[in-house]
C-alpha cells in the first residue's frame, strides 16, 4: 500500500522519512548550481550505491516502476513472452511485463515469508517463459539460490523486484546482485527515499550501458558527458527506443544525504523491528515477519499476518472482517496500519484479463486479506512501539 491517503491527522504513523539538515543542504546545492536535472550528484548516488550494495554497476531512475520496464526492455522482452511474478506483490511487478505486450504468469506464495512459492515455480513454465520477476517483499529475501537454479536449468533470465529489498541479504549477498539486474525504490515508504526515485543493480557492462540509454530517451550519451566534453554542443545520436525515466539531480543529492546514513537507518529499524518481535511474542493471533537462516531482513515493513486460527478459503472472509475491525479499532487510537501489499489477482485489470480466481492462489489471496503492517520508522520511539502493543492487546479483547 502506498502512503498519502490520510485524511485524519495519525499519532503513530505507518512510517515517516528520516531527514536531517544534511538532507536539505543537499538539496540546496543543486539549486544553487542550477543543474537540476540528471547530473553529477545522480552520478554520485549511484556510485555510493553500487559501493554499499556491493553491485559494479548502478543505474538511477525516477522510479522503481520504470526501473523495472527498462529492465525487461532491456532484455528484449517480446509480446507474447511469458514472466512468471509472484501473485502477492506491488501491482507494477506485472505491469512492466503487460507494458511490453507479454504476459504475466502469476505464481502463488509462502505464507510465511511472503514471498514466491519456489516449489510452485517450475509447473508454470512453457516453451514461451522467457524469466522470472522474484520480490524481495518487505524487505526479506526470495529464495534466491533455487530460483538461480530454475532460471539456469530452463534459460531464463532473473530480473530482482528489489522495491523494498534495500539492506536485505540472503547469503552474505545484497539483495539486487543475483539476477541479470535488480530494481530498487525510493518511495518515502522505502527505508531511504528521494521522493520518488529508482535504482538498477547489474554485474553486466553491457546491461549497465543499456540501461542508462533507455533511460534518457534512448540517447547513446548523457547530457553530463555532453556538457563536460569538448564539442558538447552537437546532440547525441538515438538508435534506441527509450523513454525518459531520469532521476533529478535535486532526488540525486538526496539520494546522497540517505546514503550517508544508510547504514545507521537500517541498523535502527533492525532495533525496533527486534523490539517489536520481543513484545509481539505472547500474541499468538499474529504472525509477526519470518526471517529463516542466512537471511538479513531489510524491514522496510513490518509486516504480520492476522492468524487467530489456521486460515483457509472457507473461513478467510470471517477472519477479514476481524483484521479490519482490529485495524479500525487502531486508527481510532491514532495509530496507522496497513495491508501489506496486494493480490494481483483480485485487481480488475488481472483478473478480468486473465479469467484469475482467487482460490488458484490461496496464499496470496490469505496474505491480501489477513496482512497486517505495523508503523516502523526511525524516529519511532519504545513508548509509542509499546502503546502499538497495548493497543494490539486492547483492541483484541
Ligand atoms: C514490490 C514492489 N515493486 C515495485 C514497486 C514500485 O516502486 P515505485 O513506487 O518506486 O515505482 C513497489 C512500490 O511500492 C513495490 O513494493
């Protein structure tokens, strides 16, 4: 779910940005300068980027959305192809496959990471899957190794949805440097934001150069290399089909500024999502977020399942009902929750498209109506993490 739809002043809110006055000189200098718009502090993000997540190649965009369609753009993904995405995630997974006139086959989850039900992966392939489109929700790992292992055995590309996947590890490796390229987000729901913003992980020169051209209008130099050479006033040459999904210089220095302290964000929500684990133990109507071993959750949402019995398709509407009295119950005290994210298919673009029935994925179609999110945020302190719990517990009884 995305923020900005209160319309009630919240006490606890879902989650809010993190910004210091280092955060709003950045953002002066490019105005002083008068470069606004893709230039060098973009260039800088993206290499503080690639040295924190350990990836040679970084690419910013002005979403992870975009980042996502210059990804399977990239990788020449035709009509008729077919992606295989999880059914549970952020409706823009499957809509850059649909921007290219593929398909996407949606592959139901594990309900208890939330994630792409590798197991289920291989009965989905045909001889038109051409990749995979796994999502590191809430900032936990997909399985990355048995998927590299799918992928490899039918040929497919990889193409991480790393959205929320900022500071999450699986195997001593950041999330965005398994598949062929991974996508992050800087929405102000992420752990580090730039208003809107995106980034591409790659290993690969040759994807890492495609990228930056389908970015700037398919234009085979940036406007900074222009400027900074000699003979800058004669236009690039254009022998792509590109758009323009560029990042503002003025995002860039946010960009920066969160970098900067990148490691002390996640380091705290690491604390308070720990707190909450502690103090969430003794509820046993919720399912507070998995982390299984060799795993390092990026929590860029605290995300529980409501689970006051064992779910299944014949009691999931009565159990709804309970997680959106609880969630009202809440909102009333002043403390914002959320759903998770959504099932693709109960949205009216997929389900009508594709004739998608809820019970083909149980578990994405449980996760969409029992997921809970919790305010998670920096700024968070023990005594509202607290209030969080009583009013759980108060709300319940
Ligand atoms: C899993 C996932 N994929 C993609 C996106 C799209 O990111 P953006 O809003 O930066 O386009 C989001 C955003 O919430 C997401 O959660």
């Amino acid at each position: 779910m995305k923020s900005g739809d209160e319309t009630t002043p919240q006490k606890i809110p879902i989650t809010k940005p993190f910004f210091g006055p280092e955060e709003e000189a950045a953002i002066r200098a490019p105005l002083h300068s008068g470069w606004v718009v893709q230039g060098p502090f973009v260039k800088e993000f993206e290499e503080k980027f690639s040295a924190f997540t350990e990836s040679p190649f970084s690419v910013a965009t002005s979403s992870c959305t975009t980042a996502l369609h210059i990804a399977v753009a990239a990788l020449g993904l035709q009509p008729g192809d077919e992606v295989i995405v999880p059914a549970f995630t952020w409706i823009s997974t499957a809509n850059v496959v649909e921007y290219m006139g593929a398909k996407p086959v949606f592959c139901d989850i594990d309900l208890s990471t939330f994630n792409i039900d590798v197991a289920a992966i291989d009965d989905l392939i045909t001889p038109r899957t051409v990749g995979i489109i796994p999502v590191h929700l809430f900032g936990l790992c997909a399985e990355m190794q048995p998927i590299q292992k799918i992928a490899q055995k039918h040929n497919l590309w990889v193409v991480e949805d790393a959205a929320c996947g900022f500071g999450a590890q699986y195997h001593g490796k950041h999330a965005g440097t398994f598949g062929e390229m991974g996508c992050f987000s800087f929405h102000p729901r992420k752990s580090i934001t730039t208003g809107e913003g995106g980034m591409i992980t790659t290993q690969r020169e040759d994807f890492d150069q495609q990228a930056r051209i389908l970015r700037d209008h398919g234009a085979s130099r940036s406007d900074l290399s222009r400027h900074t050479s000699k003979a800058g006033f004669l236009l690039s040459e254009y022998n792509h089909l590109g758009y323009n999904y560029r990042m503002t210089d003025i995002q860039g220095a946010l960009g920066c500024a969160q970098m900067d302290r990148a490691a002390s964000i996640l380091e705290t929500r690491l604390q308070r999502a720990r707190h909450y684990n502690q103090l969430l133990a003794g509820i046993k109507w919720l399912q507070t977020p998995t982390v299984p071993d060799g795993f390092v959750h990026g929590y860029q949402a605290y995300v529980c399942l409501f689970r006051p019995k064992e779910p299944n398709l014949n009691n999931v509407d009565r159990l709804h009902q309970g997680r959106n009295e609880l969630m009202m119950r809440l909102e009333a005290k002043g403390i914002a929750t959320r759903q998770g994210t959504h099932a693709l298919v109960l949205q009216g673009y997929y389900a009508k498209k594709y004739a998608l029935r809820p019970e083909q994925f149980p578990n994405a179609y449980l996760a969409d109506r029992l997921g809970l999110t919790l305010p998670l945020y920096v700024q968070m302190t023990e005594v509202e993490q607290a209030l969080v719990y009583q009013s759980l517990q108060q709300a319940i009884g």
